[in-house]
C-alpha cells in the first residue's frame, strides 16, 4: 500500500469539502458555478488515485466542462447574485 495516493485522494477529498460548503454558502451564482467545478475536478482526482480512468475521461468533460458552460448560461438570462 503506497501512503502517496491515499494522501493524494485525502487532499482531495478535504477540497471538495471546503468547495461544496462554499458553493453552497455563496451569494454569488458564478462563484458557485466555479467552487462547483473545483469540487468536480477533486472528484475526478479522487476517482484517478482509485484507478478508475474510464469514470475520469467521461467525469472530467461533462462535470467541469458542460455543466459549468450551462449553469453560466442559465446564470447570464438569470440574476447573476441570489436575493
């Protein structure tokens, strides 16, 4: 057992705590559409340390690429700051 990754993958799971809690905590609907983003990319190191490269190449496009270009879409018709 390498001690590395298991503290590779427990970095990131802390940072996607901290990220979640601040994207929930956030006033600012672009900055939780970015802490969101951060708390995927941690996910998807995560899921890398577990040698899971198949879940990675699908996780990486949809969780931080489309679904962050469609919130701030959404988010540019919408208000950009919740009330």
């Amino acid at each position: 057992m390498e001690v590395v990754p298991i503290s590779i993958a427990a970095i990131a799971a802390l940072l996607s705590v901290v990220a979640t809690y601040l994207a929930v905590r956030s006033r600012d609907m672009l900055a939780a559409v970015v802490f969101s983003a951060v708390q995927s990319t941690a996910y998807a190191l995560i899921y890398y340390v577990l040698m899971a490269p198949d879940i990675v190449l699908v996780y990486i496009p949809v969780s931080v690429g489309i679904l962050p270009a469609v919130a701030v879409l959404l988010i540019k018709k919408t208000e950009r700051y919740e009330s």
